[in-house]
C-alpha cells in the first residue's frame, strides 16, 4: 500500500550519553521514498528503537524503516536508492535482530531494513542424505532450532546465544564450541538468496555465482542483504552432558584444549573461559551442575586468583545411555584439570544450546541487560597466545572482567576457505571474547570508560608486541585500519564492493566503504 508521507522531526534520540547523531542530511529525499509501493510498509515516525544496539554505546537515527513483506520490498528500494545514483547521500541498513555493538546496523539518515518482518518463505525442510532447511534471512536461530527438532534434525554450528538472526551471524561467521569440528556457521551453509547493492536479486552457491557467495559470508553486510538462506542440518541429539572442570595453569589447560580440538573422538563442544578473582564460584555451580567430588571441591577457594575453566559437553541420545559415561570416563582420562574440580551436568539438547537465555532472563530482572556492552572479541594465533594471556591476566585484567571471558581453540585447518572472514594465519587460533557490561552511571571500575580503557591497553599490547590478531566482529575507524586488518585480502574485499554495492550504499553502519555524493 502507499505510505502516507510524514516527516519525523524527531531525529535525534535525546538524554542518551552515547554517541548520538542528530540531524539527518535526507530530508528532501524522503517524498521520492513515500511514493513507493510496498507489500509491507515503511515507516518514518516512531523509529528510534532501530537507532539502538546490544552495544547500547552508539546512535543513529534513520529517515525510515522498511518492515518488508517480500523480497522485492528490499530489491525495490535498493534498486530506487542506486538509481539515485550520487545525488543522494541514502544507505541502507539490514537489520537483523539488532544485537551488534557499535552501530553496525543502523544507518544515519539512511534506510534501515527491518529483516524480522520478512516471514517468507515459510522455513522448508528437506530430509535425505544431506538433510537442510531454507529459511527467511530475518529468522532467529532459536526458532529454526525448534522447528528443526519437529524433523528431528539440527543445524551443526551454533553461536552461544541464538536469539540473533541468520543474516546478522551470516554477515560475522557464527562462531561457538563446535567450530573447531564443523566451522562456523558461515561454512555450514548451502545457497543463499541475496539483494545486491544494484537492487538485483540473485541466488549464490558454491556451484552459482560462487563468488558473491564467499563474499558475502562474513562480508560484514557490505556486498548484498542475505534474504534467504538454506543451512545444514544434521541428526539431532536428545541430551547433553555438560561439563566443567578448573585449571590454575593456563599451559595445562590450553594444552588439553588443543588436544581436544585434535582428537577424532572427541566432545561435540569445546570452550573454556577465564575465572578473576570470584568468590564462592563453584558454590555457584551447584545449584545446576553436580560434583565428582563434593568435599574436595568444598576445599577449593577461588578467591583473587586467575583460573582456566574448560567447558566442553557430549551429546547423546537415549539409546547411548549404557556407554556414554564410560566414553567420558575415558576422554576425560586424558586431561590434567584440578581433579576436586569437575563438575557435571546432563540437559536437553535445546537447554543446553539456549542456555544464554535463562542468563539474559535473570539479568533483565535485574535491570543489567539492557546495559552498555563494550565486548572486544579477538582471534588469538596460537604462538602468541601465552604472551597474551601472560600480560593481559597478569596485569592488565587483575581485579575483575566485567563479564565473561572466553578463551578456546580452533583448527582453521578444518575450515572452508574463500569466505570473507579474515582470521590469524595460522591453523590454530583463539578466540577470545571480553564479554564486558557497564553499570551506565559508574565512574568506576564498572563504567564503561573503566573497561574501555582495559580494552584499549589490550589492543595496544597485541599491537606493539606484534601478536598477529585480528579482531572478529572487528570495529575500525579509519581506512587504514580496516586495511591493516583485511591485510594482502583488502583487494578482493575493495574489488567486490566495487562489483556487488559500487556506491556504497549497503551497511554504512560498518564504517569501511563511505558513500559519495
Ligand atoms: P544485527 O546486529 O542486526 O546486524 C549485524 C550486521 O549484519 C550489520 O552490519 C547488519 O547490517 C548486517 N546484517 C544483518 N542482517 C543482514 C542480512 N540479512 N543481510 C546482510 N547483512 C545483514 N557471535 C558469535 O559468533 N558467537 C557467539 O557465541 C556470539 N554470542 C553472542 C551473544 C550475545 C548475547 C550477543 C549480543 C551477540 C553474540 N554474538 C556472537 C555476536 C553476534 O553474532 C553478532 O553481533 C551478529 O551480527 C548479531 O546478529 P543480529 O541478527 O543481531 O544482527
């Protein structure tokens, strides 16, 4: 239907510390906009929630939403803007589920495309040999992991926490405990619909257009909006045991970890994070996990020291019940953790993959979800990692994190190559995720200014002792940063935006490629 055309002069989003900006430069573009024809609709009033992200730090208003009802909502008014041409400054913005950091989903005075509202097609499954469901880009992982199970299936890579959309970990690559034997999800998808920065719509494969395809998985949104995507399914477990088990040396525990993610037979998920200074920490494990070794584990103080806690879990189905608690007798056998220290837990397949959401659950209760999150994520190549975790938990992290922070291999050498994700040269690399959230009033040690700081000396140190990392969900502000981290791959990455979005129109939000009048 024809939108009624009104212009929202509310364009800034007032009383919010962050970075905010104000005064869109389109105004006079907007009437071309509200003559189009949508099967959805768009919208230019009561739009500030599109200038928000999980990071919470960084605000743009746009013009307009689009809410669209098909694909060719989205080809359309990319294919009006492009045909703008440089006479106009408009991008566009997919977004997914929003839940990015530095305003890489929204678009200042540009299109922001609400990705939830396309419902089609309906999510289709396809059983056989190489089982896989098509789904609608805008999807949540959480809904396609229930749909899925109704087939008995299951995607194979997952991130921690799955109320993010396909298009949005597409755009990054979808990295979780079982990377390291399947790759992340980018490397677990068949074909995908896509709208390229021209408006055109085109479906990609490694068989069709294979290059849009590996530029778009983890291209950061920069060459086409994903609309659809078929992604591979494998037989779906019904349990999971989920374990936990402490280190007081990081040798010891990256060693076990690294020959985890080695073995043939080995856990379905492999990670571990870094426990500072916490106090009653395994008390707290106990109201969900059980011990192997209760008095012992009462003995064990966690208290202003640095320990390694590697998380791994074994799927298995009802049927393996006999044989599942010797098979984790005997992987387990061969690592050296803290034995007073394992503890145990067996969940469904679905509460143990959502298992980010009952913390989501318990933190909005509080009030400490909808905080800032100043996260730094790093891929950590495996010779520099003891000097990084020498410096960074030696002193520069001593009191506190402020969060999570997780710290686990994988074997690159198990991954596709051609996407557009950059990764560390070598074939074992970490990620390392600071998982931080600030108390929004705090000058302290909680604030985000705090934190921003901690994560600044850390980049400082990778950088002057030449560690050889890169960033993942990476944020740069100049065009020599950016090409510092794509490296010698900064000329294809050039080279297909100048092929798939010549004027820079899609993801401005990303802040690499910057539209020209
Ligand atoms: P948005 O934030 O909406 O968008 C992100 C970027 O992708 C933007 O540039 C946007 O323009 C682009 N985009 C969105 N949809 C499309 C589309 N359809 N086509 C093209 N471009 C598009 N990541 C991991 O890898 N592993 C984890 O374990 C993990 N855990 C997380 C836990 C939490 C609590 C949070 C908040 C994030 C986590 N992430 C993790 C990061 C997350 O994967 C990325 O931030 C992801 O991009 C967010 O998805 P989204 O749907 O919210 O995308």
């Amino acid at each position: 239907f024809l939108v009624s055309f009104t212009v929202n002069k509310k364009h800034l989003c007032s009383n919010h510390p962050s970075i905010t900006s104000t005064n869109s430069p389109h105004l006079s573009l907007h009437s071309s906009l509200a003559e189009m024809v949508f099967d959805g609709h768009l919208s230019f009033e009561n739009i500030e929630h599109m200038a928000k992200d999980f990071g919470g730090r960084y605000r743009f208003m746009p013009s307009a939403v689009l809410n669209p009802k098909s694909v060719s909502d989205i080809s359309s008014i990319v294919k009006h803007i492009f045909q703008m041409g440089k006479t106009t400054e408009l991008t566009v913005a997919a977004r997914g589920h929003g839940h990015s950091f530095e305003g890489q989903a929204q678009a200042h005075g540009g299109v922001v495309i609400n990705m939830e509202s396309l419902r089609v097609p309906e999510m289709s499954f396809h059983t056989g040999k190489l089982p896989y469901v098509d789904v609608s880009a805008g999807e949540l992982w959480i809904n396609i992991l229930h749909e899925s199970l109704k087939h008995g299936l299951a995607p194979k890579s997952w991130t921690d926490y799955l109320h993010l959309t396909v298009g949005g970990t597409l755009s990054v690559a979808g990295i979780s405990g079982q990377a390291f034997q399947h790759g992340p999800q980018i490397d677990n998808v068949y074909q995908l619909q896509v709208v390229t920065g021209t408006g055109e719509v085109v479906t990609c494969s490694e068989e069709q257009n294979s290059d849009l395809f590996h530029a778009i998985l983890g291209g950061l949104g920069q060459f086409g909006i994903i609309t659809q995507a078929r992604i591979a399914l494998e037989p779906a477990p019904k349990k999971v045991t989920w374990i936990r088990a402490l280190y007081s040396d990081f040798a010891v525990f990256s060693k076990d970890q690294e020959h985890l993610i080695s073995s043939e037979n080995s856990f379905n998920y492999i990670e571990g994070f870094v426990i500072i200074n916490r106090t009653g920490l395994l008390n707290n494990w106990r109201t969900s996990f059980s011990s192997k070794d209760p008095v012992q584990a009462n003995q064990f103080t966690s208290e202003g020291r640095v320990l390694f806690c590697l998380e791994v879990a074994k799927y298995f189905n009802l049927e393996d019940s006999d044989h599942i608690d010797k098979d984790i007798d005997t992987l387990l056998s061969d690592l050296n953790y803290v034995q007073s220290t394992l503890f145990l837990s067996e969940v469904s397949y679905v509460d143990f993959l959502d298992r980010v959401h009952v913390s989501e659950l318990k933190l909005r209760e509080k009030g400490l979800w909808e905080v800032p999150h100043p996260w730094l994520n790093l891929l950590i190549p495996r010779s520099s990692i003891h000097q990084f975790t020498q410096e960074v938990f030696g002193n520069i992290l001593t009191d506190t994190s402020n969060g999570p922070v997780l710290i686990y291999p994988v074997n690159k050498s198990r991954w596709k190559n051609g996407t557009s994700m950059v990764t560390p040269e070598e074939d074992v690399f970490y990620l390392v995720a600071f998982l931080s959230s600030a108390l929004p009033s705090s000058t302290g040690k909680d604030g985000l200014e705090y934190i921003l700081t901690q994560h600044k000396r850390i980049l400082n140190f990778c950088g002057r002792s030449n560690l050889g990392i890169k960033q993942y969900l990476p944020h740069y502000s100049t065009r020599e940063e950016w090409k510092a981290h794509f490296g010698t791959f900064w000329e294809v990455f050039s080279q297909r935006k100048s092929i798939y979005d010549p004027l820079a129109i899609l993801a401005p939000g990303q802040r690499i490629f910057h539209k020209q009048r």
